[in-house]
C-alpha cells in the first residue's frame, strides 16, 4: 500500500489524524518508500480537498504530518499547493486560504528565514522564480474569486507572494526570454491588482532587476507587452471595486462610533475632532480618496440599511437618516477642505466623490433595503409631504451633497433625474414665500408667540427635512447662547421647554453641535442665578425650572456623566447628577441648614402660610434643588413616626406638583426610591409619595420619563412586590404608568419584566461579551459591527475587557477572520475616546496585558502558537500605526498638541521594542514579534525603536 492511498482510505473510513499519521510513519519505516513520498502526501490532501472543500478534518491531517518535519515539510507542501490552486477544482476562497495560512503559521512558528522553511535550501534560483510565478497565479485567482468577510484569501496571498519574492537573489542564469515571461507576469499583477504596500516594494524592484537583466535590445518587446497588457486590464473588471465595496468593517465601526458617541470629544456633534478622527482613518488605511468615498458611503447605507424603523420618533432609521443625509455631507465637505491643505485638491475630491457615488448607484440591494427602511419609517408619518414621501433616501444623501459644494450639479442631475424639477421641501416653500433663509425662517417661528401646536407642526417638519438640520441648530445654538448671557430666562425657558418636549429636536442638535455646551451655560445660571432682585420671583423660579429639566433630560438622555471643558473652564455636572442625596442635617452647611428648616416649615407645616415671595428671594435655586430630596426624606419619616399627618403631607407634596418647584421632582422621587431599595417594608410611605407624584396629572412628562426606568427596575424586586395593597398604594398603578410613559405595551400586573427591559446584574456583567460577539457577528453578514468601548468599560475593567477582547478574536481568528479581528482590534485600541469616561486602552493593552498573553502563547502547541502569534503581530503593528495617523490628524486639523490615546504611540513603540528586547532570549513568542515587526519596512520607518 502506497502513502496516498493510506491517506485516502484513512480519511474515507474516518480515521483520526493521530492514528494516520502513526502509521505513516509505520509505513515509511517499514517499506522501502520513495523518496518522493512527502509530495505524495501532499498531493493527495490536495486531490481530497476538491471533493471536500474546507474540510477541517484534512487540515489536521496536514497540520501533523507538518508539525513532523520527517514526513512532510513546509517547502514541499508550498511548492505542491501553489502549483495545485491553478486548478479550477480546487479554487474555493475557503479552502485555498485555509491551505495558504496553514503554510504561513507554519513558517512563522518555525523561527527560519523564508530559505529553507518557504523553499528548500536545495532549490536552484530558476526552481525558485517558478514558485513566484505560481503565487503570483494564486493571487490573481484570489482576487478573481468572489468576496467574503469568512476568509481573507487576498491577504494570505499577499504573504506568501512576499516571501517567495524575499528568496528570488540570483537572476543570472534567467534567458532573455524567462525574464520577459516574469517581467510580464509581474507587471500584470502591478498594473491590475491592489495589492498591500509591503509587496508592491518587492514586485517593483523584482520588475526593475528583470529590467536591467533583459538590457536595451528587449526595450521595445517589453513596451508592447506592457501596452498589451494594459489594454487587456481596461478590458477587465475593475478587481479593485469590487473588492473594496465587500468591507464594511473599518468606516461601520467608524460611522457607528462617530453616531453612538455623538455628544463625545470625538463624535458627530464636534466638528474638527470628527473630521480629524476620519482623516487618520483615511490615512491609516492607505486608501485612495475614491476607495475611501467608496467604502464610507457603502458603511453608511449599510447602517441605514440594518437600522429599525417600528416608531417614527424614537427609530434608529430617524437617527441614521438625519446623519447620512443631514450630517455626513457637511463632514465630509469638512474633510475636502482639510484635506486641500495637504496635497488633495478640489478636483480630485469631486472625482472621488462622484466615482463613489457611481459605485453606490451598483448596489442595487442595499439601495433597495434602505428604502425599505425609509417606506416603514415614513409610514408612521401621515404629516408628510408628497415630496419627501416619494423621495428616495440616495437622492435625499445627493441633494445635500449638492447642496454643500462637493459634487456637480450635471453629475447630480444624472444620478437623480428629478432633481431638474427641484421640487421644494415644505420649510423651503415656505421661506421663499417669506423672502427669506430657512435660517431666518426657523429664527422667526421659534419664539414666544408661537403657540405650542405650531411649535410643535415646525419641529414635525424640520425633523423629516435632514436638509434643515443644520440651520436648526445653528438656531438653537445662536439663541441658547444669546439668551444666556443676558439672562433673558423667560425666553430661555420657552427654548428649553421646547426642545425637552420633542425628544427628536435634541437628537438634531446632538448630530450637529456639541451639545454638552449647552449644559455649560444652563449650569452656569443655575448655579448662580438668585431672586433676591426679580421683581416676581416665583415666575423667575419657575423660569428656572425649565432649564433645569433640559440639562437634566440632557445629561441622562446621552449619559453625560463627566465633566465638561468648554474654553478651557470645567464644569461639574453633579449639581444636577447629584439632587437625589439625601443629608444627614449635621451635614448641612449653615447656609443649607438654615434654608432646609425654613422651607420644611413653610412646606410640611400645617400652621405654616405656604410660600411667599420673601422666602424665594432669601433661598438661592441652587441650594433649594440640593436639599429638596432631604425635605421628603425627612417628611416620609415624620409621618411614619405620626409626627406628619397624612393631609399636610399631601399638601406639602401639592407645592411640588405645581409649576413653581416641580423641576426640583426628578431628584426627589430618585431619593424615595433609593430609600426603598434599602428599606423596603420599613419605608412604606416613601413608596406612596414616589405613586402620588409620578401618578399625578400635574407631573411632568419630562420628570416621569426620566424617573421610569429606575421606577421600574426597583418594582420588579420580589421585596418591594411584597407591599400591602392598599386603596393608598397600587404598586401596578405605578407600574402602568411608568410602561406607558415609556411607550411599552405591557400588562401592568405582570410580576417580572422582559430582560430587555431590566437587564439582571449577571446579564450586566455579560455584556461585554455580548458585545463584542455581536460585533463580529455583524461583521461576517456583511453588516457595519458597532461596539460600545465605553459601557464595556463601565461593566468590567480595562484589562479584563482586553483580555476578553483577545479571547474572542483568537477564536475567530482561527475560523480565517484575521482581517476582520484587525480592523476591530485597531478600533477598540486606537480610536479616540473621551479619557474622562473611558481610560485608554492602547497603553494598558502594551504594558500590562500583552506579556501577559505573551507568557501564555508561549506554552501553546505549535500550530496555535503560530496562529496566536501572527494575530499579536497584526494587532501590534495595525494599532500603533493607526494612532499614529490619529496623532497626527488631531494635531494637524484641531490645531492643539494633545495625546488623545494617553500616550504618544512613539512613546508606548519604544516602551514595547525594549520590553520584547529584554524578554526574547526567554520567550520565543517576543523574539518572533520583534523579528516580524523588524522586518516590515513600513512599520520601521515609522517606528525607528524596532529597527533589529
């Protein structure tokens, strides 16, 4: 029995691989065996896999009988796969990238140089150039084969191509007539292909060495076969497009970010910080300004595409469509400008634009899917004009683009022959109509005399309009600004009142400026506005309390939890994050205590005369908000003690109802329910006041849906449902209440709520994991992955999550997701996040958890070492040099010397070549990271430590 049919017959009859290779070695031991046997081994795994491609059983084999360089090395079994994938059989994207990374980790777990792991020390230099002529065949066909984020067979390609290319060092003995085969092999590659930096330099020099080798008599046949072969790539499929369109990894979790974290340092709401964080994306990528464009847009219908549209206000498809179609546009018109300061000019962006947008016009799927999207968005709005009805979202995106200056108005025209018609949105109808701006326009509805209806009909309308986005903000934003510096309140609260009422306005205004800014100003007034000279203080107060709801309303809408720089000046938003503590009195400062005794009485006392304006005057707003949650701390006390009667209690709880002190409500009722959480039974009356306020027809719908959540998560403790029923107290009223506010259809006597709705701490502390599959999940269905650094953060620690990190993308990695793991490795380690929310990760991921997988890759077995290994290596050198650009971005487009990731990557490089210097005579793992970071020259030049 020969090798190849006990191969065959072991893998037919279910052999394991450790049995085969056994008696394998049996065979070869006991017959006199050819010496050929290791090419036959090779041979037949391969004949296999065209009947079973990806087979991960057949990869097992090979890995062992590799892993035992006596009966199979790594040199036969490139020489015979390379040869092989020129069969058509046998050309699957799976198989040949399983086969091919199965070759390199060999390679880089084996510690050799390419000569003698990738070829064989024997090999003639003609043997060799026949190699490289095979692996550049391979990566043809692996650019000819179609797309797909489950295997990377282009990058793997690349690879082995690179290092068969570093074995060519003698081309003496090639004819005039092999060299011109080579040259024009290697040209076709160059002028056909994208292909990775690294390669590109090697091929290059490879085509100028056969150039000078062939001499001047072959000048003139080698320009036809290049003309030749230029014109047959004209001919061709443009391989590039097509290519480029399939990954939406890079700018998805870009655009995801940019949209998530929109009131951030780094998102959407901030111009330059966007802009800078787009254009270190764009430079990390190396991506032409089309490829770019191409691959931006692409992501972002895919958001579009994957967003839900069940409710025409609260959608994700609302979000979306205003950042594509009313934000994206402006950003990348910044992005034009920015990028006309270093070379690019406004020519080349156009074209780029419009070849991206052409691109766009090919995917007739996704266009298709998001206007799918839109028609179920859409359909909830029976307000909505025929125009923007009937409007596709791709021409929405194309006017604006107009709109803002970076495409032609021909070229628009052609992509959307109804834009000739230039059919008028409602709110540009009706500013022509005006003679004026819709600026101007939006400036003159937004006042005091409009009455609520007609507010609220122009904010319906500027929410299906993107296109006016903009101006509204820049509205609001103008007038936020003027009246706060003349404490004009009675118009500041009319605006305040507005935008908290139609949760909608404060998504515009989070897209389009910084919105935290706002509060900067709210907390100013708050914290030093006083009625000691208003000549009607309880209109003033209540004012006041506009105000106060919209900061509040804001800082919980979009989790602003940290302080705020605005001008170089901090603001602390506890003031407002903070009215829920409940003090002890002898915490209270003299001023605090005093104001506390003061108004108890005239609140909870049944001879006192109620609030008069002296009492308002003498009482800073401030300090009336920071002890109200004390007031009913200490009145739900008093009446369980039977020092409070029942009715002075309710009175007492009328002040708050009304528009005087009801702003003050949201602090309250968190009080009475951490008082609850902590005493449960022994805190009956707290429950009744939390149910008499937020039942209330005078509550304030800002105040129950800021109060519901918690209200809901403390209702469905088994503690709390062990209340006595009364006519008093009905735990299910309060319920009903809260689900309604939150618009959740739900039988209000149900005992436990849905998981999505409360989330058990243990679901919690799974969340980052949760997260981070589905991110990966996201990313092998071709959808744009989202990962929320910042709330994995905030559910376990940064060396844990990292940890975490590792553990999933080592999996996938194994499954042939390298590129995937990367490019979301890159974006955990190097996007900037605000530092005050969310430690940096790129320093705690190079000093403190890399040695620690490093110590654990090194007990590996080899075949997982090798792969683990490799995996370090990419995410080393793909996220340094990311926050490098990023650096550089900030710097160049913010105009300020800042380190956004903690530190300066040439700082964190030079820290990691010396930690790995000083551990690779004990750690094979660092000595192979510093080897492979070392001899990749782009990585070098940019970080000069690592030069070996």
């Amino acid at each position: 029995m020969s090798l190849a049919e006990l191969t065959r017959n072991s893998f037919q009859c279910g052999v394991s691989p450790q049995q085969w290779l056994g008696l394998c070695k049996l065979l070869v031991q006991q017959q006199d065996v050819d010496v050929g046997f290791s090419t036959a081994i090779s041979n037949t795994i391969l004949e296999l896999y065209r009947l079973y491609p990806a087979d991960p059983t057949l990869r097992e084999y090979l890995q062992l009988a590799l892993s035992d360089r006596s009966l199979l090395s790594n040199a036969v079994f490139v020489s015979t796969f390379i040869r092989a994938a020129r069969d058509p059989e046998l050309q699957n994207g799976s198989t040949l990238d399983m086969l091919c990374r199965l070759a390199l980790n060999t390679h880089y777990t084996s510690g050799s140089s390419p000569a003698g792991s990738i070829i064989l020390l024997t090999d003639s230099q003609v043997s060799v150039l026949s190699k490289v002529q095979d692996a550049l065949a391979l990566l043809r066909i692996a650019h000819s084969l179609p797309p797909s984020n489950f295997h990377h067979l282009t990058v793997s390609a690349s690879e082995l191509a690179t290092l068969l290319l570093s074995c060519v060092t003698d081309m003496s003995q090639l004819t005039a007539a092999q060299a011109m085969i080579y040259l024009g092999d290697a040209n076709d590659v160059l002028q056909s292909l994208r292909l990775p930096q690294e390669l590109r330099q090697i091929l290059e020099g490879f085509v100028l060495s056969l150039s000078l080798l062939m001499g001047d008599d072959a000048k003139a046949v080698r320009d036809a076969q290049m003309l030749h072969t230029m014109q047959l790539t004209m001919g061709k499929n443009d391989v590039l497009g097509v290519n480029v369109e399939t990954d939406t990894v890079t700018c998805g979790l870009l655009l995801q970010s940019l949209v998530a974290c929109r009131t951030c340092d780094f998102g959407a709401g901030s111009d330059l910080e966007a802009v800078a964080v787009m254009t270190g994306t764009l430079r990390w990528t190396s991506w032409a300004p089309n490829v770019f464009c191409t691959q931006l847009l692409v992501a972002a219908l895919t958001c579009v595409a994957q967003s839900s549209a069940k409710d025409g206000h609260e959608s994700s498809f609302s979000l979306w469509r205003a950042f594509v179609v009313g934000r994206l546009p402006r950003l990348l018109f910044a992005l034009e400008k920015t990028l006309e300061a270093h070379g690019t000019t406004e020519a080349d962006w156009r074209a780029a634009m419009h070849a991206a947008l052409l691109s766009l016009s090919q995917r007739s799927d996704l266009l298709t899917q998001c206007d799918t999207v839109a028609r179920q968005g859409k359909g909830h709005d029976s307000g909505q004009d025929n125009n923007t009805l009937h409007k596709s979202l791709i021409g929405e995106f194309i006017q604006q683009l107009l709109a803002v200056g970076i495409i032609d108005y021909t070229f628009a025209v052609s992509m959307d022959p109804m834009m000739v018609n230039d059919p008028r949105t409602r709110l540009q109808s009706e500013a022509f109509d005006h003679g004026c701006s819709i600026e101007t326009y939006l400036d003159s509805k937004l006042t005091l005399d409009s009455s609520p209806e007609d507010t609220l009909s122009l904010l319906e309308k500027i929410r299906q309009e993107p296109g006016s986005h903009h101006c509204f903000a820049a509205v609001v934003q103008k007038r936020f600004t003027s009246h706060s510096t003349s404490l004009d309140l009675e118009h500041l609260s009319h605006l305040t009142r507005t935008l908290y009422h139609h949760d909608f306005a404060l998504e515009i205004l989070s897209l389009h400026l910084k919105i935290s800014y706002l509060i900067c100003n709210a907390l100013e007034i708050i914290s030093e506005y006083d009625c000691e000279t208003v000549g009607d203080p309880q209109t003033a107060v209540s004012h006041l309390g506009d105000i106060v709801l919209f900061a509040e309303m804001v800082l919980a809408k979009f989790r602003i939890s940290s302080p705020i720089i605005k001008d170089g000046k901090m603001y602390r938003t506890e003031l407002l994050r903070c009215t829920s503590r409940v003090y002890q009195l002898d915490e209270l400062s003299l001023e605090h205590k005093s104001a506390f005794a003061t108004w108890y009485k005239a609140i909870f006392d049944s001879n006192s005369e109620g609030i008069d304006d002296a009492l308002l005057r003498t009482t800073k707003p401030q300090i009336l908000l920071q002890i109200s949650a004390t007031l009913f701390s200490q009145a739900a006390l008093a009446r369980q003690e039977n020092r409070l009667d029942n009715d002075t209690l309710q009175t007492g709880m009328s002040y708050f109802l009304g528009p005087l002190l009801r702003w003050t409500l949201v602090g309250v009722i968190h009080a009475m329910l951490f008082e609850i959480g902590h005493r449960a039974l022994v805190a009956p009356f707290h429950l009744a006041i939390v149910q008499n306020i937020l039942c209330s027809a005078h509550c304030p719908i800002v105040v129950r849906r800021l109060c519901s959540p918690s209200c809901l998560r403390l209702l469905s403790s088994k503690r709390i449902q062990a209340f006595p029923q009364s006519p008093a107290l009905d735990i299910s009223v309060i319920r009903a209440t809260c689900f309604q506010t939150l618009g959740v259809n739900k039988d209000p006597s149900c005992k436990a709520l849905e998981d999505h709705q409360i989330s058990p701490a243990t679901r919690w502390m799974d969340f980052p994991k949760q997260e981070i599959r589905e991110a990966l999940a996201l990313a092998r269905r071709h959808k744009a992955p989202r990962i929320d650094v910042t709330r994995c953060l905030s559910a376990t620690s940064p060396s844990k999550f990292l940890d975490l990190l590792w553990s999933e993308l080592s999996v996938a990695s194994s499954l042939g997701e390298m590129e995937t793991c990367r490019r979301l490795a890159t974006f955990v380690l190097a996007m900037p996040r605000q530092l005050s929310s969310a430690p940096p990760l790129l320093p705690i991921s190079m000093y403190n958890v890399l040695p620690y997988l490093i110590t654990a890759i090194d007990q590996q077995q080899a075949t997982e070492k090798g792969m683990n290994t490799q995996l370090l290596v990419t995410i080393i050198s793909s996220a340094l040099t990311a926050a490098l650009h990023i650096e550089w971005a900030v710097q160049t487009v913010c105009e300020e010397q800042r380190f956004v990731l903690g530190q300066p990557s040439a700082a964190v490089a030079r820290r990691l070549a010396a930690d790995l210097r000083a551990q690779k005579h004990s750690s094979s793992t660092s000595a192979t990271i510093l080897q492979r970071l070392g001899s990749s020259p782009a990585f070098v030049t940019n970080f000069p430590a690592f030069v070996m």
